[in-house]
C-alpha cells in the first residue's frame, strides 16, 4: 500500500476528530482507574495495544482484580463482545479487496464500524486509492492508546476520586447513536435495535440480556432485508 497523500490524512483525521474526544477521555478513564488498582503504565499500554476493546478493558479491570478464572474471564469476553461478531460480518463485503485486512479486522470497534460502515465512507475509500479505511482504524486506535497511557500517568501522580468515570464509555455511545440518527431519513433499523434490546433485557435479566438482544436484532433485520429485496424485484 502506498503512502497515503496530505488530502487522505486530513480527510481521515477530520472525520475521525469525534471519535478522538471520546477515545483520550475514556481512554484517560480507563489508565486512572488501572492506576488506582496497582497496575501501571505498562499494563495500561499493554491491554490498549493488544486488546483494544474499550468497554472490555474496563470490565477487565474488576476481572482481574476480583481473580476472576479464565473460564469467567472468556465467557464475559464473549458476552460483551458478541456485537463485534454481526460489525464483521456486515463489513465483509468491503474490507474483501483492502490492504492490511488483518489490522482492520482487530481494530474495528464501535465508533471505527460507524465512520466505515457508510457508503460516503465507501466514495472516500475509492478516491483514496484504498487507504481511508485503513487511515480511520489507524487513528482510532492511536487516540484510545495515547488516552490509556496519559490517564494511567494521572493516575499515578494526580490521586483523585474514580467515582463515575466509566460512564464516559456509555455517553459515548448514546453520542454516535445520536449521530448516527440524525445522519440518516431511516430509523426502523434503530427503532427495532432498541425495542429488541429492552425486550431482551425484560426476560433475560442485564447480565444475559445482550447476546440474545444481538441475535433477535441480527434475525429481525435479515428479515427486512430479505423482503426489502424481495420487494425491490417485484
């Protein structure tokens, strides 16, 4: 892949400067919190790097503080990131021809899925020769990393109350939800996410609800898709 022209970076960056206000402060969230645990920088680093997985590596923290057992630790993995599972399926499509797929399979989290997931995104990717995927996932991950490692050095020199901090993760949602409303005439997608989701959490309780939210969202809208498309050919 060749190296990406000023045009691309400052398009990517621009794009990815929303996600970069949300990724440094959890990011900082995340390595005080570590900090107040005992563990420092090196860890906050290490788990940035090598798991990359926001809401994760928090609930990580109480899992491995807490001695959790691998089987706990795998099975709560699983659960918390089940939705990663249907982001990758529904990118298949467009990361089949891209460089560097690898990367782009690991760090695609919540906030990276919804800047690709578009067809502008798409446009941008063609005019890019291919690297504006690539550019976004780059910077994502680059911003949640730098914000682990200054929260952890916070952490270990400014003390001062964790109390709501992980909180961040969950406004963050609400605000590319939000933007993901407002960017869009159709809503019956989000409509049924949500309704699905609240039924979920109703019979199953909020430590079993989210798989079974992700599985009737995936039936529900492969469902509309089907008649969509049976519609379009009639």
């Amino acid at each position: 892949m060749r190296l990406p022209n000023k045009a691309t970076l400052k398009t990517a960056f621009l794009d990815t400067v929303p996600v970069m206000t949300g990724y440094l402060v959890l990011g900082m969230g995340f390595g005080v919190i570590l900090q107040t645990r005992g563990y420092g920088i090196m860890f906050a680093a290490a788990m940035s790097i090598l798991i990359y997985a926001g809401s994760m590596q928090y609930v990580a923290i109480d899992l491995i503080t807490g001695g959790a057992g691998l089987l706990t630790a795998a099975l709560t993995t699983l659960t918390v990131n089940a939705r990663h599972l249907f982001y990758g399926i529904s990118m298949i499509g467009k990361y089949r021809h891209v460089d560097k797929k690898g990367f782009l399979i690991f760090t695609l989290t919540d906030e990276t899925y919804s800047l690709v997931c578009s067809d502008a995104a798409a446009e941008k990717q063609e005019e890019s020769g291919g690297r504006y995927y690539f550019l976004v996932s780059l910077f994502d991950y680059a911003y949640w990393v730098t914000g682990s490692v200054i929260g952890s050095l916070l952490g270990a020199h400014l003390p001062f109350s964790t109390e709501g901090i992980d909180f961040a993760l969950t406004a963050l949602f609400l605000t590319v939800f939000t933007e993901q409303w407002l960017s869009t005439k159709r809503h019956a997608p989000a409509l049924i996410g949500l309704a699905l989701s609240v039924i979920s959490l109703v019979i199953f309780g909020a430590d079993s609800f989210l798989l079974f939210a992700m599985l009737f969202i995936t039936a529900a809208l492969a469902l509309m898709h089907v008649r969509e498309r049976r519609a379009s050919h009639e």
